[in-house]
C-alpha cells in the first residue's frame, strides 16, 4: 500500500517533532508538506524531512491525505472542521479547540458527514507508562479505584501564558487522561490557587467523577526545576504510581539523585511516535483511533467550568451532553 501523504500546519516545537517523527519513525507515512506562518520556518522543516512548503492551509489540505494541526490553539476548530469537509484525517493538538462551542463545531461536522476523521492529540493514551498504569486498573489489581493524584510541572511554558490557557491548554491533559484512565465523565470541578493577584499559577484542581472518585490535579507550569508529570491511582486494594523517569541514579560527593529534563517533546516523544504511527495506519485504513472530537469536547467542557471555577471561586457542575452514536 502506498504511504499516507501527510501535511503539517504549525512547525514550531510540537510541529517540526511530529514531521521529524512522520519522517523518521513511521513507515506508513510520509511528510509531503509544510504550512507555517513564518515561511521560512516552514521551508526548513519542510526541507528538512523531504517535502514541501504549502502556500496555505487551504492548498495544504488539497494536496494531501491526511494532516497534523499543530499550529497554536485558537487555529484548531477551524482546521480540524476544515478537514472534516475535505473528507481528510486530523492529528489535532490538544487542546480541539480553546472553546466548548468551538469544540462542539467539530463534533458537528463529523455528525453531518456521517463519518470520524478527527484524532485530538492526547498522546499520553499512547506511552507505554500510562497505557500501564491504566492496565493496572482495567486488570483490578488495584481494586475499586477510590481517588487519583496528578502532578503536571513544566519548568517554563510559552503557550499556557495566563490564568485562563492554563486550564484550557495544559490541565486540559489531566482532564483527559482521567477521563480515560476511568472511562467514566468528569462531573464537578473546583480550581483554586494559592496565587491571589495576576497569573494564578500554580493551581489545584479538585474533580468529582460520575462513579464518585475524586482527583486532585496540580498544575504548576512554570515549576522552574524541570518537566515533570506523575500520577497515583488509589483503589481499595492497593496503588499505583506512574513515576518520573530516573534512569541512573548517581551518588557523587555526599549527594544521591537523576537528572529531571526540561523539554517535554524529549520525554514524551517514543508516545508521540506511537500516537502518530497509530493515526497513520487508522487513517490509510479509513479509521480513527485514539482522543475522538467527542473526547476533546468533552475535555473542553470540562475546561469551561474548571475557567469558571477558579474565576468565580466556586465548585461548578460539568454538564455533557448525550452522546452521538457516531462515537459510542
Ligand atoms: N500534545 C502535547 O503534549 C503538546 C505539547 C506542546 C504543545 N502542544 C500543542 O501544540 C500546538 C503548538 O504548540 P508549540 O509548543 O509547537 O507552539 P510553538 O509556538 O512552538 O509553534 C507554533 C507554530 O505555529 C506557527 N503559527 C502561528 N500562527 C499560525 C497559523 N495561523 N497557521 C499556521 N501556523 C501558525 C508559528 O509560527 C509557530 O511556528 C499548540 O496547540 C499546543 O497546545 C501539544
């Protein structure tokens, strides 16, 4: 069969890594084609993994089979309903869109085409340390989960740059990998921060699941000492931790410890080639795989009241709506 000719709009960090993953890392994919805003930018992606720059996302989207969205946030919604109309598969970046009405646009438009072509970028449903962990639930080992505790620090962030986008661009994973950790829909949510005046960052997020647990989640984006995400399920039988990576523990003049990196395309890129490699091959096969467009509205509902919660200092219910057959 012949390969997935894939086009990538954005080329910045997460951009220029996919088309470099695509290029190097799939073989059921090549990167024919690069849009970015700065077109020198996208020449040099695109020279570098062996296509071309696009003129625009519109002519990108012609000539291609399938494309990446991964330009910033408020660019999604439209192209993601963009190729929805074209009959082409989306690899779209978290977040779907930066609103829930937004996201719902794409939901949409699948439910008018009678078809899925949208996979949103939640990649950690593809590392193998979180599809472990969620094993560790599915399996039963840990019993009846009772409460889960997510840890989410980036040493600096240049997206999630105000009270708002933190929840909206980066919690926005945590509200995902819960839900699908539980495969259950988040139903309430408080956020808070001990930060009183400006760019509340840190902040705490409490959840309340439909079956009842309850989460914690910080997010804590300009944590300075490095990347770091960690989650602790607890059930009635036991827990299970998914830690940060420590290869090699040194032990050097009096002092013990790992390194702890800063780039977070570092520590999850063997789950992007995996999520890209499985969106490749669902897409050559006309199928998607992995964060359907309902899944990214329904994170983005989440985000709207989790807004609203740490805005108005209330505990704001999530109410999703009934679920379209397109996606049971
Ligand atoms: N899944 C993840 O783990 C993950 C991690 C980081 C970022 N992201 C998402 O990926 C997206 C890109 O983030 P990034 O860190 O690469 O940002 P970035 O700022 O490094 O790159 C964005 C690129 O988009 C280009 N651009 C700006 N406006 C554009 C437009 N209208 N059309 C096309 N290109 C445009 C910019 O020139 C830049 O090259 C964001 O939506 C972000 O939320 C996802």
């Amino acid at each position: 069969m012949s390969k997935l000719r894939v086009g990538v709009i954005g080329a910045g960090a997460m951009g220029a890594s996919h088309a470099r993953t695509l290029a190097t890392g799939v073989p059921s994919a090549e990167v024919t084609r690069v849009f970015d805003m700065d077109t020198a930018r996208a020449k040099q992606i695109a020279d570098e993994v062996g296509g071309a720059p696009a003129d625009s996302p519109e002519s990108l989207i012609a000539e291609v089979d399938a494309f990446v969205v991964a330009s910033p946030d408020f660019t999604h919604a439209d192209l993601a309903v963009a190729g929805v109309e074209a009959g082409k598969h989306v690899l779209c970046e978290k977040p779907l869109a930066v609103t829930a009405d937004d996201a719902r646009r794409v939901v949409d438009a699948e439910v008018a085409a009678g078809r899925r072509f949208v996979q949103v970028g939640f990649n950690r449903r593809f590392d193998p340390g979180f599809v472990s962990l969620k094993g560790s639930i599915t399996d039963g080992s840990v019993g009846r989960v009772q409460v889960l505790h997510g840890i989410h620090r980036n040493a600096s962030n240049a997206t999630s740059t105000d009270s708002s986008t933190l929840v909206t661009g980066s919690m926005i994973h945590e509200f995902d990998t819960f839900r699908w950790l539980l495969d259950d829909e988040i139903a309430g949510i408080r956020v808070e921060s001990p930060v009183a005046d400006g760019f509340k960052d840190p902040q705490i997020a409490t959840l309340w699941m439909r079956g009842g647990q309850m989460i914690t989640a910080e997010v804590y984006v300009n944590a300075a000492y490095g990347y770091d995400v960690r989650v602790e399920v607890v059930g009635d039988a036991g827990s299970a931790t998914l830690e940060p990576r420590t290869p090699v523990v040194r032990r050097i003049a009096g002092q013990g410890g790992s390194s702890i990196g800063s780039d977070f395309v570092e520590h999850f890129l063997e789950s992007y080639r995996l999520e890209l490699a499985a969106w490749a091959d669902a897409s050559l096969r006309g199928e998607v795989v992995g964060a359907s467009a309902w899944d990214g509205f329904a994170a983005n509902l989440v985000a709207a009241s989790g807004v609203r919660a740490l805005t108005e200092g209330t505990r704001e219910t999530v109410a999703v709506p009934e679920r379209p057959a397109l996606y049971a």
